[in-house]
C-alpha cells in the first residue's frame, strides 16, 4: 500500500476529486449532540463536512444494499408480456465510512459475490462503489459507549477493503495532517493530485504510536468473550434456559437487523404499479419477526421468539457461517446495543453466554 500526507484542510479537496470524477459523494454530516446521519454532498453542504464525527446510526449499507430495491418491472404490451430487469449502476463514493462499517460491507461482498452464484444487483452497485475509510483517532468524538471493534477485530483502523484510507495525525484529532493510505488502484489514482505530499517514515512512526494509544481507550467490556461465545455457540453448548431469557427480553421490533451492517435478510414482493403494470421488490426483512420463517402453508417452524433469537445468533457466531463467508456477521459497531430496548445486543448476549455457560460447568 501506499501513503501520502495531506492537509486537515485540503481534506475537502478529496470528495471535490471524486465529484470530479463523476462519483456522488455520500458523507456523515453532524445534527444536534451527537446525532449525525450520511447524506449525499453538495455544493451547499460541502463546507460542513468533517473529519471526526460519532458514527451514524443507520448504517451506509445502504448505499450498496438498498432497503428497497425494484429488481424489474412486468408489463402487457401488445398482447405480449415483458419483464425488464432495473439496475443502479451510479457511481457512489462514501467519504467518512468507519472501518466498523468497512468490515459490513465486507462481509455483504463474501455473501453476495463470494460462493457460486452473484446477486447481479448487489454487484452492479458494488462495482461503483468507493470507499473512504477515516480510521477512529478521536477518542471523544469517533469511539463511542457501545464500540467494541477491538473484539471483532474491524478496527479502530481498518487494514484492507478500502479504496482510501484517512488517518489522523494529530492529538485526539487536533492535528494539521492526515496520512492517506491506498487500499486499491483507484485510490491511488488519487494521488496524482498536488494536495497530496510524500509521506516519511517519522509519519509511519506517528501512526504506530496513535493506534497503540487508541486502543487503550476503548471501554472495557464483556466482549472480551468473543471467542468462548464462537465454541459454545458452534459446539452447541448454550443452555436452552439462555435462550429463554434472550427470547424473553426481545420485543420482536427488528431494529437490531435494519441497524446492522452485516445483515443480509431480505424478502421479495410485487405489487401493481398505474400505468406501469407491475413491479417486484426486494426489501430488508428480519429474523425478529414473527412472520420472518412462515411457510406459504401458514406454517411457523420458528413461532416462538426465543427460537428465532437463537437463530439470529447462531447466523452471527457460529464457526460454519464464519468458515462459508470468511468473515463474522458482527463488525463490532455497537448499534445493536443503541437500539435494542431489551438489553439484548451482541455485547451483553455474549456475557450471558459466558456467563450461563460457566456456571453450568461449574455445577
């Protein structure tokens, strides 16, 4: 890979490059306290852009992975019945992406692109996709209560999937450079630009220090147990009373999925459309609710919530789902946690786990 250094205030300059270029920027921008959201750059927004935000909650898998999607629409004409498939094919740069949330889409790509069969959607907006990652040095403004990418081993700074990659220089994220790092050919494109400068070796230094010192101020947590929580889920140790307690204490909302970066659940449904005859859809879907696993019979081989609790995290930490996609669904983002109102985030399951398991061998 390589490195440059520009600017904190040529920083800008970079999403200007990629507008150039015919890319819509997609950008976190900052609400009130510590709410941010993505939303596309324009010439009005663009000096609102910064380097050190919290991350938003609601994922930029969007971008790549629609929350609906026409896949192709039906229509009579004629006399003849025509199907026309829909395809996004614009070019999209998200400026600002976590390494968190790098590791997301990562993993859709193993889904997605990495067995036998490609989902032509997800890759046509794959294939147009750029990604500028900002590794989190801003202990007060990028790492938040619920991160735990430490135990997932995401980040702070991610080590590969980007295009470019942002580092932060300075003291908490009071510096004047940033070190850019390629991740791809593409990125380094970007380099030909005069705002970029070479990069030293004091500077490599610097990052190893920062990083090193980053990493002490993630707050401690439970999930630590990462690991213990993989060998009980995958050699199917967990106590059926734990997953009595999770299915107890979820409130079946699906916001845990709809906020993940690594879910891939969708379902499929067409609907009449005036003047345009019909069209099929694909939407997020989740294993929270109740008609997620119903047959067309009426049949629910997972009616009970506890069940598909179970399923849900079978699906993210067991060792045969980890060796088919070569990645965890679970990048360690903490927005399970922010939204799940009964205390049934990744974090605190994988206490219980460790917990309940414990005490079994124990007695």
């Amino acid at each position: 890979m390589k490195a440059r250094i520009v600017s904190r205030e040529d920083a800008p300059k970079i999403v200007d490059l990629l507008r150039e270029r015919g890319y819509e920027v997609i950008a976190p921008f900052g609400g009130r306290g510590r709410d941010t959201f993505f939303e596309p750059v324009t010439d009005e927004n663009r000096g609102r852009i910064q380097i050190h935000l919290p991350n938003p909650d609601y994922p930029p898998k969007r971008y790549v992975f629609p929350p609906m999607e026409r896949l192709l629409k039906v229509e009579r004409r004629d006399g003849e019945l025509r199907i026309e498939p829909t395809y996004d094919e614009k070019k999209r740069a998200i400026f600002g992406i976590r390494s968190c949330d790098v590791a997301g889409i990562y993993h859709l790509d193993r889904f997605y692109l990495g067995r036998e069969f490609a989902d032509i959607y997800y890759e046509k907006h794959r294939r147009n996709l750029f990604l500028v990652n900002v590794a989190c040095t801003d202990a007060e403004m990028d790492i938040g209560e619920n991160c735990f990418c430490m135990c997932t081993d995401t980040g702070p700074a991610a080590r590969e999937h980007f295009d470019l990659q942002l580092f932060d220089l300075g003291v908490d994220g009071r510096g004047g450079e940033l070190m850019a790092v390629a991740g791809t050919e593409a990125g380094e494109a970007l380099f030909t630009s005069a705002i970029f400068k070479k990069a030293a070796r004091a500077h490599l230094e610097r990052r190893r220090v920062i990083l090193e010192e980053v990493r002490k101020r993630f707050k401690p947590t439970t999930t630590s147990w990462f690991s213990a929580a993989i060998q009980a889920v995958s050699r199917g140790e967990i106590p059926d009373e734990t997953w009595d307690e999770i299915g107890n204490r979820c409130l079946e909302c699906g916001g845990c999925t709809y906020v993940c970066p690594a879910c891939t659940c969708f379902t499929v449904t067409d609907r009449a459309v005036e003047g345009e005859g019909v069209e099929r859809l694909r939407v997020w879907d989740s294993c929270a609710l109740s008609g997620f696993t119903r047959m067309a019979g009426g049949f629910n081989p997972r009616r009970a919530v506890h069940d598909r609790r179970n399923r849900r995290f079978f699906r993210k930490l067991a060792h045969y789902f980890i060796e088919r996609e070569l990645s965890m669904a679970c990048v360690g983002c903490g927005r399970c946690v922010a939204v799940c109102h009964g205390d049934v985030g990744m974090p605190s399951v994988v206490e219980m786990i460790r917990r309940q398991t414990a005490q079994r061998k124990e007695v």
